[in-house]
C-alpha cells in the first residue's frame, strides 16, 4: 500500500510538472515552428447564448465582431460576450446557416443557408431564393465575395450576383465544363474563380475570358489513390479555400493543396493528416487551418499541429515536425468537439466551429504564427 | 470470479453481433429458407453459373471491392496503389447518439422523396411508394397502445433546378427521422449531398447509379442493387460466357445513361473485348438510322442496350430490321412490358441482369405478394418491392434506436446483412446492397431465369487485416 | 324604268359592300384569332397589335425647360448654383443680384449639386447619364468624370479622416456610391434600399444619411416602409439601415447640427387603408422624420387638421440647428419648423406619444412657425452658409426663389426660363403635382406617382370599403398608346381614367376641370418608359439574346410547339410589349371578379416592381415560379434555371 501510495504521489507530481510546464514546452516547439500554437481552448455554448450545439461556420467581420452559422439561426457576438440570435423570426430565410463571407468594401455579411442566400447588412436581412431571384438553387453551401459579384455554391450550380448591376449569372454542367451541378465551394484567388464541385473535383473559372478549366482526380476510380500528388485527391470537393497563391482542397478522401503548379496531397496514416474526412479549410498567409471529424489540424504542408480530444472530453496536441519525432502532449482545455466544421483565424487566434459549441484557440504567447512557411 | 467474467467478455467479444457498437440490435435473422425457383436458361448457362461460383470462391482471398466486383475487372488491378479506400465504412465521428429524445412527439416522422408523376419515373414512383405505404400501414396496425405511430411525408421530386435539395430541407424542417428515396441518381445524389450537413440518415430504395455511394457520406444505405454490379454481370455474361468480341453499346444520352454503362464499358475493356460502337440517343427519339449505320457498319456480335424500356424496345426491333444480328444484353427494366411490347419478335433471345426471379415462392415473397395484391389490387413489381424493403428497415431502425437520427444512422449504417422480401441483402463497405444479381432470358413469350451466384460476403476485420473475404452460402 | 338598274346597281352595290365588309370582318376575325390564339376575341381595332413606337407622343421631341434641379451655394455666400437636368446645364448665379453669370453645359441630366469645403470644386451627379462630374469653380469648366451607379439624384460633400468625400444617391441602381475626392474614385457602392433619392453627411463626416424614396416590395399585404440607410463615408462601409415606418416618399433629408438628428420629409401612407378613407384623411398625410445616429425614429405630423401640405420634398436646416426649411411641392410652401420647439415637445412627449404623434396633425402647431408660398413646385431646398438666405427650386416655375430667413420673406428669384405656360405639357405637369384638386390638398397625382411612375403599393380601390382587395399601382412612364387602362380595362382614356369617377372615389372632390384634364393627359402621354433612351436599341447581351429567344419561342428546347396564346410575345407583343387585350393568365384571387386583367406593357418593366394585377409577385422570377399556374402565364414548366435568369435578362431590356 505504501509503495503504492509514493507511486500515485509521483504520478501526481509528473502530471502537475507537466501540466505546468506545458505552455513552456510549447513555446520550446515552437520557435522553431512556423505555425501557431494553441495553448488553451475557450469554450462557448448555451451559456453564452449559442442556440444549439452545431455551429457550422463562424467568421470575425472587419469591425471585430464575431458571428457564428449555427444549426439554429445566425448569431453575433456582443458587447458582453453573449451571442443574439437572428433566425427566421427575423427575417434570416432558413435557420440552419452554412457558410458566411464579409463583403470587404461595404461591411455586408453575407450568409448561405439550407434555404436561400441572405444579405445582412445594417442590421437588415435580405434574402434571395431560387423563385424571387436568379440564386440557382435555394440549398447555400458556399459563398465568397469577388470584384463586387456575391458568388453562391448551391445543389444546382454556382450563382454570381452581380452588386452593381444586379443581374445574375449561373453556371453548371449546361454551360462550363463541370462534370456534375451540385457545387459545395466557391472561392476567389485574385481575378479567378474556384468552384469546389461534388463529384467533379476543382474548377477553375475566369471570369474575365469565360474561360473553365476543371482539374479532376487523375485516377479516375474513388478506390485508389494510385500516386501521391499528381492532383486533386479526389472528385467529391467539400470545400475550397484560397490564400496567398495557395489552394487547399478538402474532401472525404484526403487533402490536397495546389500551389498554381504542384499538388500536393495527404491522407490519413501514412501522413500526419488526422482523418481523411477534410470538411472546412481556412488559409492564413500560407498555413492553413483545417476542419475535420477527427479533430482541427493546421499544416504549413510540411509541419502539422493537430488537435484531438478524446470521448471523456480531454485534448491533446500532436506536433508533427520535419526530420523530428511526432509529439503528443495533453492540453489543459480541451476542443470542444473533435468533428469541426468551420474556422476562422488570423495571427492571433482560432475559432473553431464544432458539431458541439465554439471553441476559441488561445495561441501560445511568443507563437511565430506569423512566418510564412516555406512551401516545397 | 474474476475468470468468469472475463470468460464472459472475452464470449462477448467473439459473438458480437455485425451491427456494430452502439446501439447493439438483434441479429438479423433470416425468417425463412430462400425457396426461389429458377429456370436455367441452358445446361450451358448453368454450367456457367457454376463457373462463376467457383470463380467467386476462388476470389475468396483477395481484396474485394465494393459491389464484389470480380478482380480481374478492378482498374489498375496490376498495380499497387499508394492507397486503398473502403477497406471499411467510413464512420460518423459526430455527437447525437445521447441527445435527449424529443418530447411531446405525435407522430415518427419519415420523409419519403418520389419522382414527380409525370416524369419518366413517375410510373416507378408510384409503385415504390405503395410498397412504402404498405409497410408503414402495417407497422401502424400492429402498433401496441401508447406506441407513438410513424408519419410518412411524402413530397416529390421537380426534375428540374435541383429541387431535391429543397425537398430534404423540407424533410428536416419536418423533423423527418428518415428519409427514403428516390429513383433518379442525380436527385439522390442531391439529396445525400444536404442530408450530410442535416444529418438525417436515407435509404435508398430504387436509384441505380453507381457513383452514388462513392461519396464516402456515411448517411445512406442503398437496398437497391446497382448498375455497377450489373456491370460487371453483363461484362462477364457477355464477354466470358457467350464468348462475343465485338460488342457494341446503345444507350440514352442521359446521366443515367452515361453512368449506367459506364462501368460495362470499361469491363469489358478489361476483358479483352472493348466496345467497337458507343452509340447515343435522345429519350423518345424513334430516328434511329445514323445510329443504326454505325453500329452495322461496327458489326457487332453483341450489343448492349441501356433506356427506358419502350426505346430500347424500338432500338432493338429496328437493329433487327437493319439485319443486325447480334446478341441482345439490357439492364433490368427491360422486364418491363413497354420493351417486348415494341420490340415484337426482336425481344427474343434478350438477355438481361435482373434482381431474382419474381416467379419465386418463398414465404416472404409470397405473402408479401399477396398482402401487396389486397391493398393496392395490383402485382408489386421490383420497385413496390425494393420500396416496401427500404421502408420495413427504416422501421426496424427506428424501433430498435428511437427517434434520434444519430443512433437510426448507426443502426443502419452499420448493418452488413439484413432480409427482406425482396431476399438476403449483404451490405458491403458502401453501405450498398451486393446480393448478386440473376439473368434472365427471353424465350419464346417468357423471361426465364438463371440462379444468382455465390454471394461474397465481406469480413471487415478480415479486410482490415489482410484484405481477404469469405464466400457467404450460395443462393438458392 | 330607268329606275330599275339604278336600283338593282344599288342593290347589287349594297350586296357587294356587305359581302366586303362581312368578308373584312371574317377575315379580321379569322387574322385576330389566329395570331393570338384567342378563339373567344371578337373585332378589335387594328392598332392592338399593329403600332409604331415612332408615333406616339413620347417619342416626339418635346420642350426643354429650364426647370431647376439640385442646388448649391459657394462657402463665401455669394454664388448660386442650379442644375438645370432638363437642359443639360449647370448655372451659377450671383447671391446679392440674383442674376445668372456663368453656364456650363453638362451632358446626361445634372440633377444633384455639392460643392466641397473650399468652394473650389463643384460636384454634379447626372441622372441620366450615370456619372458624377467635377466642376472647377475657378474655370467653370468639367474637370473629372466617374461613373457611379445608375440614376445618381443626390450627392453630399463631407470631410473625413481619410479625406474629402461624395456619398451619391444613385435612385435607379438602390445603391450608394462612395467617392473619394483625391483621386477621384468610387470607394464603395452599398446598396441602399429602394430609389435612394437625398443624402446628408453629419458635420464631422463620421457618418452619412441616405433616404430612400420607396418601399423595397416585400409582402403585398404588409405595411410599406422605406429605409433610411447610415453609411460611414470614410470607407463606404454601411452601418445601418432603419425603417421609415408605414412611410414613404423620402426625397429630401438635412442634418440639424448640434442635435444629433437627420431629418427627412416624407409621405406617411397607409396604402392597406380603403382608398374610401381619403375623406376621413387616413390615407395619406406629409410628416418630418427625426432620425439619431443609432436609427431611432420618431415621425412627425406637418400638415394641420383640415390642410395638407402634400408631397414634401427638399429640406434645408440651418447652421445652428434652429430651424428647418421644408418644401412642398404639392402645396407650394415652404414650412419652417422651430427645431428647439419641436425638440422642447420631444423631451416632455412619452414614448407613446412620440409613436402615435404623426397621426395627431394638430401637433404640427407645436413647431411649426410659418409658411412660405412659393412659385409652382418647389422641390429642392438649401440654405446659404450664414443662414440668411434660404434658396428654393421651383421647378415648374423655372426658378429659384430666395428667402430672407430672418423675415421669412422671398426677396427675389433667379429666374431661368419663361415657367413653359404655353407649353401644354408642362401645364400638364403643374396638374400632375399639384395637390389642389383633392379633398383638404392631401395629396397629389405625383404622389403615388413620383415622377409619374410607380409608388411600389398595392392600394385598394374597391368601393366597398372593405380593403381585402389590392390592386397594383402601375407605372404612368410609357403610358400613351396602351389604353384601354386599369387592370380591369374598364378606361378608354387618359381623360376618362382621370375623369368624373376618379374625382368620386379617390380625390373626394370636384373632377378635373377638362382643359387641365387634357393638359394633364398630354403630360402623361409625354412621358417615356423608365430610362427609355439608354436601353433602346441597345445591343443585347448572350444572356439577354438567349431570354430574347425563349421570349418570342414557339417551340419548347424539346420541340414541342407552345400553344400560340401562351406565347409570350403574342399578348405581350411589341413594340408595347402588349396586345391591349384582357388575358386571363391563372392570378385571380379569391376576391377578384373575375379571372380576366389587362395584359401590361412591358416596356421598362424591370423599374416598376412588385407585379401582376394586386403586386402579389415582388419580382419578375416569382411570376413563373411562385405564381405560375399551370402554364397559364406562358409555358415555362420546361424551363431550367438558365432559361428563366436569360429571360428575366432580356425583359429588363425592354
């Protein structure tokens, strides 16, 4: 019994030594990474006014407000760090919200839903449907803002608005080379558009020539991934995202990313990359955050930070390095759920949307988030 | 004690059921022996089939993909590839199996997404949505006192402007549990694609398309079997058993066409053999002669037909008038009446893939019949009874696992066998229903029948660990 | 017996004429049917379907006049400067003299006027043509040209942090443009709401008012309410958007310095009221919203108990925030309102009371100190930098009255032209404006027809009394030639639609005296469809082409013939875009009599939102998706997503 009862005292001492000492161990890791750190998890929930536990997307607005896409409506946060809820009582045009974009030059918020498109702005909700507009299917998975035209991914095509003249433009497998209509991204990267198509990989549209390109799976067959980086991983795109020359393709097989000349792929195992099932990507500089239901990674291609937590609601850290042992370390607050279906971030921390409430990543203080990694 | 218990684990462990973790339902249970009755097309076809049997357990130790797709049909099957999907099902990692039940409830919600009645599905429609109906009908009447009833709504699917998505909006707005649905592949494909983000669980129940369940979405159990297993049937029939080189294909220039054939071409590419004409037409066209012209001047010792039955019934009374005197292969609806209706004598000799033979007199299918015959006053033909399946398991689920979509989902998806009337179902790593199909052949005014071969079934930790499968029993 | 042939000639002569005309009439019959497809049409006139635009009185030069626009006074007080949009022209004229000295000419229709802090440049944005200039006030000459949104009618100068800016009212596009000075480009565009039409920065430039003309269509059956919208001239971010409650016909707004208000006149209507109420004076009546930098709202009456002060407009506010000028151009006044009085009610009046107060017309006794006559239709309104002197276009008087602020008393006017009294259109307009002709001056014709075209309401004009039954208001652009008129057809003319009835039901007055009633019909047949000029002939775009084709098809994509009266161009035939004829297209709703309407005009459709016979459909889409019923409004079951966006592309050419 006594020998026993050093031994869980000693345990106790490791655990509080390392408990206390991690954030110095992450900032030891850190120096020499080029990716943010989180040290700690802030948790939102209904508490502070979330309505629901599935939080879809979440985006901070150029006046620093915060507003998050949730299963039940669309929230901002306010002055005391509690969420107001707009739903369709106040004229959002479905409640459950998908995805969201800032219109840069007028401070818009544009929100995607399961049920048409909505501009809010000054306070006033304007919606846009298949039947009163030329939105080409009422189902919102994506939207970006580009050159002053709101585009929309929706289940039958990509919607442009045209902001000053109004006039509409879609486009699907009638009149692009997409293989299939039912579009789940869309992204701008300077004067070009990227559409994340279901079934028919990435394509590359130019709005200026109305010209398309599309880059497809070079495998031609889901089973395999036949070579590592020759392309897209695969054909069923779940989300775009685009920054500084860079673009990051999720899907349910994988990760890619393509620099305007290679591709670059990871899958689940045999790269750090924590789960095959890839559903949000968020680009800062030329890192990226990504969502998946297996936790939230960010990866500058080559160094990987990936945060998991487990069923009794505890986190860790994995912290793959080039040429350097795969670290694992606990975290002191944990994700809130490991299936993350939103991010925004930018030098100074991460907010992860979750099947289960809203964490903020609290990075390490000293991060070098701010390097741009070199890509290969 | 403490042995014991262990013991008792450890006889836990190794007898656990298929259906996996949580929640843990009974073991399907096979009511009934299949008593099918199947008519050989010839002692050479059943020789085949014998052939085919054989070659299924001698694939028994190799990797097999979804739908059991013969290995030497597989693509880029002398490679190794850098990496290997569906070695097993994808899991859902989301919360929701322990969110509280909702209260007050009325009624079990269960959406259930037909193709619009004038469409070229809408006569399918129908039939599967009276095999629906009849299950919940029955359900509902053997509900026990205090027992909450099921809900069907029901809407239908516009084919234009992707209204499928709308629809399972719809369903949710509905607080569905489940949804069942549909025929046509692009609006199943549109449907899984919002049910994903909404997380309510479908079975479908009568779409073909085999991209369908390559989408990785861990949200949809396929009842119906597929074109890709029909595929690879005909490829084989064709190229293998009736030894044609020159095989030419005729389909309808649609989606469900592209994707229909898709994977007989490139079988019997495989095989050796690789289409001489691909030939397309627009539904309902009757001027066939450019089409025609090139498929005679290919000279084909066989030709592949995919399209609704009265044009491909059309196609084929014109290639015979044409003088072109290849085999005829088709796809399943070809049993449909529309097709030897237009195709008078050419019909003869048309071989098809079909589910089983519905001339079979086994127990469920019989009484199944015949309740179907008293309700509808009408014969349930293959969608009625696809449908009526889809929705006895949909049933099952939500019984066993209450209404919470989360723990319905991990019921159905993780369930590797399940029977219903329409027979035994093996679920492969796709969630898609891989019994294998029969043929069938029309003679002399009559469809006759080929027996199915061996199903095999897929060992998932098997497959984990050295990518191996086990043959289930053969059909009988 | 000579008589005989004479008489059998004549008979015969008699027999062939009737076998002409019965022979005519069938053929006519037969050409009538057969082209539209109506086997139920009997003899129409010929000019139905067989028109020129070329003909009708729209399409003829007419009179410009000098009427004035927008107007600015230079920082130093000492010059005037007019728009003059109808004759393309930009004047300066003196302060003390009141005469004009210098002209510029200005192409596109210069309409709104800023000048910037130094005085040294002025700003003129062109409604037609889209593009807001620079005028070097040392040179009188245009300098700088951007084009901006569609339609600018307003622009404010202010001073920012990030430098000199314009924020624009472009009333054709619903948006705002945000223009910084040096360089001279547009920084943003927000859209607005519906027809922004005045604009007004606050003193530090942190914050920019926009008023909004018109009711953004939502529910047919819903209170209308235009928009004020808060921008941040700095960046062009939009910072809020507040309701003008039940309220509309915002055309003019100032800032009252050192009380944190934006002010704006406006219409307070009560569309879903039976238009049977006008004699009870609960339809319409002029109100003066009080707006804070937060949105907050409070309207308040300007009309008195038994006389109404219609179509309030421009707005000028003095330095100190001590009084604010108000035009009416209904009534030719100029009221001025006491602000420190009208605040001293503020501060004692409970919520309550500030919510119901524009509905207590006696209120306005409370602040407001006099008012002004002016000449025919003041509309614009500004007041020199030292207060003194208050400058108001007459628009329909070719002038610009000056008032002495503190006598408030005209001293003088710059005159411009001759006011057009000869000119039986501009007679017509002054009819059009005035509210003279309707019961207590509660309104005018202009003011459900801002410059003759659409409010963007419903009203209901049965005389039931009941108010279950709206009905459309249509546009008055492009009205000549499309008789018979109303939704029902009932009305062969301008004449008769604005006759004896009307006078009954709706002014609650005596009828239009004839003479007005044809100037005023000249008036209204001069009018050309929105933007008419810029859109005609215009080459189309693929997708407008596209939507051409699908417009004038016969056949389905699959080749299927589409039944000719279900064609859209046969009832919707050019070059009206209308065959005049009653069409029964599966709208009627539970209440209307029947299920047949007047087929509308389509020219210039894209402007006059909401649609079909009561405004049910709030966009061109909704008619073929939410109200489309069986293919009875053309066939468009076959479309797909492209086709409708091409055809809706191609009716906005029109």
């Amino acid at each position: 019994m006594k020998i026993a009862g050093i031994f869980c005292l000693r345990l106790a001492s490791l655990v509080t030594l390392l408990w206390l000492t991690a954030p110095l161990q992450i900032l030891a890791t850190e120096a020499e990474l080029p990716l943010p750190v989180i040290e700690r998890f802030e948790t939102f929930g209904k508490e502070q006014g979330v309505p629901t536990n599935k939080v879809h997307a979440v985006l901070k607005t150029s006046d620093g407000k915060l507003w998050i896409g949730t299963w039940d409506g669309l929230c901002v946060r306010e002055g005391e760090g509690k969420f107001r809820r707009y739903g369709p009582e106040e004229g959002l045009s479905h409640k459950l919200v998908t995805c969201m974009v800032e219109d840069p030059k007028t401070g818009d918020l544009w929100a995607g839903t399961m049920r048409g498109l909505n501009k809010v702005s000054g306070g006033k909700i304007t919606r846009y449907f298949q039947t009163d507009s030329g939105l080409p299917n009422n189902v919102v998975y994506g939207v970006d803002i580009v050159n002053d035209n709101i585009w929309a991914a929706t289940a039958a095509g990509v919607g442009a608005l045209d902001l000053k003249t109004g006039a509409w433009k879609i486009y699907d497998h009638n009149n692009s080379n997409m293989h299939e209509p039912w579009c789940y991204a869309v992204k701008g990267a300077k004067d070009l558009i990227y559409i994340g198509v279901w079934g028919a990989g990435i394509v590359e549209h130019n709005p200026q020539e109305g010209t398309f390109k599309a880059y497809r799976d070079p495998d031609g067959d889901f089973h395999y991934d036949l070579v590592p980086d020759d392309g897209p991983i695969n054909d069923i795109t779940s989300w775009l995202a685009w920054n500084d020359g860079l673009l990051w393709q999720c899907t349910y097989f994988g990760m890619s990313r393509y620099d305007g000349k290679y591709w670059k792929t990871w899958v689940q195992d045999k790269t750090p990359l924590p789960s095959n099932f890839t559903q949000f990507a968020w680009p800062v500089n030329r890192y990226c955050w990504i969502g998946t239901d297996k936790g939230a990674s960010v990866t500058d291609g080559t160094n990987w930070v990936n945060y998991f937590v487990g069923e009794a609601g505890a986190g860790w850290v994995e912290i793959h390095q080039s040429g350097k042992a795969m670290e694992k370390r606990p975290m002191s607050t944990a994700l809130c759920n490991g299936f993350v279906l939103g991010i925004w971030a930018d030098e100074k921390e991460a907010w992860l949307a979750t099947s289960k409430g809203l964490s903020r990543g609290i990075f390490a203080s000293g991060t070098a988030s701010g390097k741009v990694a070199v890509v290969k | 004690m403490r042995i014991s218990a262990l013991f008792l684990l450890s006889l836990l462990a190794v007898h656990a059921p298929r259906v996996a973790a949580y929640p843990e339902p009974a073991a399907p249970v096979k009511a009934e022996p299949d008593t099918c009755v199947s008519v050989p097309i010839t002692p050479e076809a059943a020789q085949a089939a014998a052939r085919t049997n054989q070659a299924a357990a001698a694939q028994a130790e190799t990797y097999h993909y979804y739908a059991d797709t013969p290995e030497e049909m597989v693509p880029y099957r002398n490679l190794d590839p850098y990496y290997r999907y569906w070695l097993e099902r994808l899991p859902f990692r989301g919360p929701g199996r322990d969110y509280p039940d909702p209260v007050d409830l009325k009624s079990l919600k269960v959406g259930l997404l037909s193709p619009a009645p004038y469409g070229p599905e809408g006569a399918r429609g129908e039939r599967t949505r009276k095999g629906v109906l009849l299950a919940f009908e029955e359900e509902n009447a053997m509900r026990q006192p205090g027992q909450i009833p099921f809900e069907v709504i029901a809407k239908e699917d516009a084919p234009l402007w992707g209204s499928a998505a709308n629809i399972t909006v719809e369903f949710k707005d509905n607080d569905v549990l489940g949804i069942l649905g549909t025929i046509d592949g692009d609006a199943t494909h549109v449907a899984l694609r919002a049910t994903l983000k909404l997380e309510t669980y479908i079975i479908n129940t009568s779409d073909p398309d085999p991209t369908l369940t390559e989408t990785q979405v861990p949200w949809l159990t396929r009842v119906f079997p597929e074109d890709r297993q029909q595929c690879f049937r005909l490829a084989d029939m064709v190229v293998r058993q009736r030894g044609c080189k020159r095989i030419a294909v005729l389909r309808e220039s649609s989606r469900p066409g592209r994707v229909g054939v898709m994977h007989f071409v490139n079988d019997i590419r495989r095989l050796g053999s690789p289409a001489v004409a691909h030939l397309l037409y627009k539904a309902g066209d009757r001027s066939l002669a450019e089409q025609i012209a090139a498929i005679k001047a290919a000279n084909p010792d066989a030709v592949l037909f995919y399209g609704q039955p009265a044009d491909v019934g059309f196609a084929a009374a014109q290639l015979r008038q044409a003088g072109i005197t290849a085999q005829y292969f088709g796809f399943d609806r070809l049993m449909e009446g529309a097709f030897v209706k237009n195709a008078g004598d050419a019909a003869e000799g048309m071989t098809i893939t079909y589910f089983f033979n519905p001339e079979r007199t086994d127990k469920p299918w019989v009484e199944f019949l015949d309740r179907f015959q008293k309700r509808w006053g009408e014969k349930p033909d293959i969608y009625a009874a696809y449908g009526y399946d889809g929705a006895k398991l949909m049933i099952e689920a939500v019984n066993k696992s209450g209404p919470n979509r989360f723990r319905i989902r991990d019921y159905l998806a993780n369930l590797d066998s399940w029977d219903g009337v329409t027979g035994h179902m093996v679920f492969d790593a796709r969630w898609d229903n891989i019994a294998p199909f029969s043929f069938a052949q029309y003679q002399r005014g009559k469809w006759l029948f080929q027996p199915a071969p061996a199903i095999t079934r897929l060992d998932k930790k098997r497959l984990s660990q050295g990518m191996t499968a086990v043959p289930d029993a053969p059909a009988k | 017996m000579r008589r005989t042939p004479i008489i059998i000639s004549l008979l015969i002569g008699l027999l062939v004429l009737a076998g002409l005309g019965w022979g005519s009439a069938a053929w006519s019959r037969a050409h009538e049917r057969r082209w539209s497809g109506r086997l139920d049409l009997e003899l129409v006139s010929c000019n139905h379907c067989h028109l020129k635009i070329e003909n009708l009185p729209w399409a003829q030069p007419s009179r410009r006049h000098s009427a004035p626009a927008g107007l600015a006074v230079s920082p130093d007080n000492r010059k005037v400067y007019i728009a003059l949009d109808e004759r393309n022209e930009v004047v300066e004229a003196d302060g003390v003299t009141l005469a004009i000295t210098r002209r510029l000419e200005v192409r596109g229709g210069p309409f709104g006027l800023a000048i910037d802090a130094k005085g040294e440049r002025l700003y003129a944005t062109c409604r037609d043509g889209d593009r807001v200039v620079a005028i070097d006030l040392a040179t009188f000459r245009e300098v700088e040209s951007l084009a901006i949104g569609a339609g600018p009618v307003a622009a404010t100068y202010c001073d920012t942090q990030e430098g000199g800016r314009l924020v624009i009212a472009n009333s054709v596009s619903d948006n705002i443009s945000v223009v910084s000075l040096s360089p001279f480009k547009e920084l943003a565009r927000p859209q607005a709401g519906r027809e922004p039409y005045a604009v007004a920065a606050a003193p530090d430039g942190s914050i920019a008012f926009v008023a909004n003309r018109l009711a953004v269509p939502e529910n047919y059956y819903s209170m209308a309410s235009s928009e004020l919208t808060l921008v941040d001239p700095s960046k062009g971010k939009l910072l809020l958007r507040s309701p003008f409650e039940s309220a509309h016909l915002a055309e003019g707004i100032a800032v009252a310095p050192g009380r944190g208000w934006a002010l704006t006149p406006l219409i307070k209507v009560r569309n879903l009221v039976p238009i049977t109420q006008v004699a009870n004076g609960w339809v319409m009546s002029s109100g003066l919203a009080i707006a804070d930098a937060k949105g907050s709202i409070i309207q308040m009456p300007l009309d008195e108990a038994h006389d109404y002060f219609a179509d309030p407009s421009g707005i000028a506010v003095d330095a100190a925030g001590k009084r604010a000028f108000i035009v009416s151009g209904g009534s030719d006044t100029v009221t001025v309102v006491d602000l420190e009085l009208l605040a001293r009610w503020l501060a004692g009046a409970s919520d309550q009371a500030k919510r119901e107060a524009i509905d207590d017309l006696s209120l306005s006794a409370e602040y407001v100190v006099a008012r002004i006559p002016t000449g025919r239709n003041p509309r614009h309104a500004t007041l020199s930098p030292d207060g003194k002197r208050l400058y108001v276009s007459e628009r329909l008087e070719d002038a610009v009255l000056a008032v002495d602020t503190a006598a408030l008393k005209p001293i003088g006017r710059i005159r411009l032209g001759d006011g057009g009294q000869t000119d039986p259109i501009r007679r017509g307009e002054r009819v059009f404006t005035q509210a003279a002709h309707t019961f207590q001056r509660q309104f005018s014709c202009r003011s459900c027809h801002p410059d003759g075209h659409v409010d963007g309401l419903s009203y209901d004009f049965d005389g039931d009394g009941i108010g279950d039954n709206l009905l459309d208001n249509r546009s008055l652009q492009g009205v000549a030639g499309t008789s018979p008129l109303k939704w029902n057809g009932k009305n062969p003319s301008l004449q008769v639609q604005c006759g004896v009835r009307f006078a009954r039901v709706l002014m609650r007055t005596d009828p239009i005296p004839g003479a007005e009633l044809d100037d005023l019909a000249a008036y209204l047949n001069s009018l050309p469809p929105p933007r008419w000029a810029r859109r005609h002939r215009q080459v189309l775009t693929p997708a407008q082409e596209r939507g051409r084709r699908i417009f004038f098809a016969t056949l389905t994509p699959a080749g299927e013939p589409i039944p000719r009266e279900r064609q859209c161009h046969v009832c919707h035939r050019p070059p009206l875009y209308s065959n005049r004829l009653m069409s029964s297209v599966g709208t009627r709703g539970s209440l209307d009599p029947s299920d047949l309407f007047d087929t509308p005009h389509l020219l210039g459709v894209a402007y006059t939102a909401p649609y079909l016979h009561d405004g049910r459909a709030k966009t061109l889409e909704e008619l073929w998706t939410t109200y489309q019923t069986n293919d009875l409004h053309g066939v468009s079951s076959y479309m797909n997503k492209h086709q409708l966006n091409d055809l809706v592309e191609f009716l906005k050419t029109l």
